[in-house]
C-alpha cells in the first residue's frame, strides 16, 4: 500500500530502520524498510467524512529501542501523538495555538532526552 502523495518522510536513529509517512489521505504509517508489502503501523482519520491533510510527521522518544511515538501536524492546525507501544492516539491537540503549544512541549521534551527528532516538511 503506498502513500498518497504528496507524502513526507523522517527516518529514526534507534530501533528497526523505520521511516514514517504521511499524506492527503489523513494517514499516518510507519514502514520497516525490510518489509516491502506493508506498513508496521498504520494510524487512519477516525472520522471517513472529514479526512484531513496530514502535513509534516517525526518520530519522538526515540532515544532508546522502547520508547517510540509519531507526532502528526494536520493542515487544520491539529497535532496528534501516537504511541507505538500502544498503537493508538496519545495526544490529539486542536487548533493552532494547541499545537503549537504541543510542538513547544514535545520539542522540550527531546530536548531534556537529547533525542534525536528531525521534522520534514
């Protein structure tokens, strides 16, 4: 299954070689570069009748091989946080001023952990 397009990718330094993508489609997947066929995560709009465009993805936490989660920008101003662990949402903040709220806290938190998190947009 490939990503819609446009899509934006981020690889992680820790762990599996994984990259995560994101698209018009509103979803989010992470990829194992060793499987070809299929994502090892895949998060879809909870909501069919109002799909938002996924903009920017990276990973986070990642400064060890068990703490893994995805941050998701939307166009609306939305930022999401999915827990790999638990596949599933964490974090869902709305609006712009939530966001970025959000992105302050989880770049401060990567900070602290000195995680390596590269945001592509």
């Amino acid at each position: 299954m490939a990503p819609a397009w446009p899509a934006h990718a981020q690889a992680k330094g820790y762990g599996a070689p994984e990259l995560v993508t994101c698209g018009r489609d509103g979803c989010v997947r992470v990829w194992d570069v060793r499987q070809h066929d299929a994502p090892v995560a895949a998060f879809e709009p909870a909501d069919s009748s109002n799909i938002r465009d996924c903009w920017c993805v990276a990973f986070g936490n990642s400064y060890n091989d068990e703490e893994r989660c995805v941050l998701a920008g939307y166009d609306n101003g939305d930022v999401k946080m999915f827990d790999l662990r638990m596949n599933k949402v964490c974090v869902c903040e709305h609006g712009v001023d939530a966001a970025w709220r959000a992105i302050h806290a989880a770049i401060h938190a990567a900070w602290e952990a000195r995680a390596r998190c590269v945001l592509v947009t």
